[in-house]
C-alpha cells in the first residue's frame, strides 16, 4: 500500500525577524539582523546582555487581557503562531471532524516567566504569593493545551520536550500521527519564551553564550571567532495534512513534508559529539524515510548555533552523512539573525526552509567574516541569492543529545485524488 504523502497548508510565526511569516521571511532573506540588547529585564543582572526578542507583541491587544494574563508568555506565542497558521490553512473545525485534528506543540523550557514569578511571589508573602493558574502557566503543555482549546482540537493532542530538537520532533511525530491514520491533520511545532535572568545567566555560566557584547557581531555561525550562542524567544507553526484531504477541500499547499530522522548521541549531557556520528545517523534517517539521495537535496538549514563545538561537529556530521555532495549543497543558519530560540528554533527554522523551496532562494548566514577552517562548507556568508530548491533538509540538535532532521520538498501533483 502506497504511503500516505503529508503536506504542510499553513504556517505561522512570531520570532526576532518578524511577527508574521511574510515579514519574517523578507528580513530573514535579507540578511536583517533581530538580535538587540535585552529589554525583558534589567540587563545588568546577566553578564550576557543580548537576545533575539520578539517585538512589537501586545498579549492585551491580541487575547485580551482577561486571557493574556491566563497565559505564560510561551503560550501566548505558541497561541498566537497556532492563530495565523489556522487561519492560513484555511482549515475549519467542526463537530464533524474536531475528532481528526491534532496538535503537538514542543517547547524545551516551558513556562519559565511564570516560574520565575511565582517564585518571587512566594519569597515575598509565602503561598499567598502564588497566582490560582501558576501550576498550568509553568507546565510545558500548557501551549499544546491552549492551542487544542481555542481552537477545538480533539485528536492526538502532545507536548514534545527535547531540548532544542523539540520543533523537528513535533513536526516529524505529527507526520507520523497522520501516516498512521490516527488524525487528518496535525497542528505541529514550538513556542520557547526563556529571556528572564535564571536562564540567561545559567547558560552564560556554563560558558554557551556569547561573550560578545555587540549585537552585530556575536550570533556568527562557522566563524572562526565564534564563542556562542544569543538566545532568541518565539514560535513557529505549520498544519499538517494527508495530501487528499487537503486536496478535498481546496487547500494551498506549499510543500510536502518528505522525511523525518532521528537519534540520540548517548554521549554527554550537553556536548555534541565531535565526530558528528549520532547527528550524522539522523541525517541518513530522514534521507532514506524520504527516498532521497544526498545530491538531491538542494539547501540545508543548519542547526548552526555559533558554539564552537557545535558548528564543527554539525559540520563533520554533514560531511559523514553526505560526502562528496555536501560541497555542492548551500548550508545556512539563520540563527545568525535570530538567535537560538532554543526548544522553538527547529520550528522557526522549518517555516524558513519551506519559504526557501516557495521562493527559490537561499538566506544567508550573516556575520560570517572570517571562515573557520574546520567548518569549510557553502555557509552562504553574509548575503543569500537564487538558487533552484526543490529539497530542503533542516537540521536541530538539543541537550540531551537529542538529533532530529526534517526534509522538506516542493509539492508535486502526481494526479492524487
């Protein structure tokens, strides 16, 4: 029996670069830098004082206050994405079907704002100082919950919480979900809303973040002065469907999700192995899940996180996973323009790499001034260009030793239906 073939109808988002995919996409694609210095809170209290902030977000104006102040701010975007890539689907939920659409929402961190103030709370007036909703604000499913909530989603409905993998796991298990005739269409990706100072500081003190003060300068991917990431907030959101019952209903669709790959280092807590072996192994997953060759993908968004250890091993990774091929084959990471958004990158990053496919070009990998040597691939320094895509392999790998890849391709109608 044929496999059922799954294509993504709508897309939504809210990150650094823009709070829409259009805008997202148009600074994405010219290089636009979103990393800034912090504005979430007084800057002073971490030694790292950058970030890729959303901005220009009212949650009042958006849910109205009543709701917002229901909401942690990671919820609020994953809501908000969930909003724009349902609305963009053009997919109605009604009592005939509310039973056959999902939703997994990832995050890696959850809601920490609400952690953090409930915390404040009861250092202050004791457990007085905790909110009614404290429990379900600071719980990572709380987005995966709001979003089946507002919107009537009865099918499957998950949280998936793999560190900075959490985007390509919700993307690759919705597929699943739907291959295996358990929904008709999945609302899948990750919200990361993690700028407060516990985890600014955490990640600085154990030497991931940046040092570099000048928002210009310090996110730069495969440079050789690289010396960490600028964490990023945000959500991405992408429905997901079985090819015919989006064709039934009239849907655009603008792309098919082709293959899926995951695996696990069980090698250190936080370390990537250097060999690339675990990553390498979830990049020929996802090929052989596709039914693709290396020469046949045509961009790669990388993981591409400015760490020194992360960026060689990614590298390495590629080079096991592909060979040859790889040196033919445009790799970049828009991380230099968003920041890590952590457990919401990966979904971020999948959005960018289907607008790779729709609008054939390459977004650049800005910042990248001086090439380090060990990292000698097509990292499209600096300014994105044209270029034929058809396949589209996206990269995410998490703490934990988490390793997941997704491929995208350009939708092809093969006279289904």
């Amino acid at each position: 029996m044929d496999r059922k073939r799954i294509v993504i109808t709508g897309m939504g988002i809210l990150c650094p670069t823009g709070n829409n995919v259009a805008d997202a996409w148009e600074n994405t694609a010219s290089g636009e830098n979103g990393i800034s210095y912090i504005t979430r809170y007084d800057r002073q209290l971490t030694q790292n004082q950058l970030a890729g902030e959303v901005k220009d977000f009212d949650p009042d104006a958006t849910f109205g206050r009543k709701e917002a102040r229901r909401l942690d701010r990671v919820a609020q975007f994953a809501l908000e994405a969930s909003r724009q890539a349902m609305e963009d689907s053009g997919l109605t939920i009604t009592s005939d079907n509310m039973y056959e659409v999902g939703c997994i929402i990832g995050s890696g961190v959850g809601g920490i704002n609400s952690f953090v103030e409930s915390q404040q709370g009861i250092d202050r007036r004791g457990h007085r100082g905790i909110k009614p909703m404290a429990i379900p604000k600071i719980l990572s499913d709380s987005c995966s919950g709001a979003v089946s909530l507002n919107f009537n989603l009865r099918g499957p409905n998950h949280c998936i919480v793999t560190a900075c993998a959490s985007g390509n796991n919700a993307i690759g298990e919705a597929m699943h979900i739907i291959r295996r005739g358990d929904a008709a269409a999945m609302v899948a990706g990750a919200s990361e809303a993690a700028i407060v100072p516990l985890c600014v500081a955490g990640f600085n003190n154990m030497t991931a973040l940046s040092r570099n003060d000048d928002p210009e300068t310090a996110s730069r991917p495969f440079d050789l002065n690289r010396d960490g990431f600028v964490p990023g907030e945000g959500a991405g959101v992408i429905v997901l469907e079985e090819m015919n019952h989006a064709l039934e209903r009239g849907a655009t669709i603008y792309a098919e999700l082709l293959g899926y790959g995951h695996t696990s280092d069980a090698y250190h807590i936080t370390a990537p192995m250097e060999s690339g072996e675990g990553a390498a192994k979830a990049v020929e997953f996802a090929l052989r899940d596709a039914g693709l060759q290396a020469d046949d993908i045509n961009y790669i968004n990388a993981h591409g996180t400015s760490t020194p250890l992360n960026d060689r091993a990614e590298t390495n990774a590629l080079k096991r996973a592909l060979g040859e091929a790889i040196y033919n084959i445009p790799v970049s990471s828009t991380k230099s323009m968003t920041g890590h958004l952590l457990g919401g990158g990966a979904a971020i990053e999948a959005i960018f790499s289907i607008m790779a496919i729709r609008a054939n070009f390459i977004p650049p990998t800005i910042h990248l001034a001086e090439p380090d040597p060990s990292c000698d691939l097509n990292y499209a320094p600096n300014t994105g260009f044209p270029h034929e895509v058809k396949n589209v392999m996206s990269n995410a790998f998490g703490f934990g030793g988490h390793n997941a890849v997704v491929i995208f391709g350009e939708y092809q109608d093969n006279g289904n239906l």
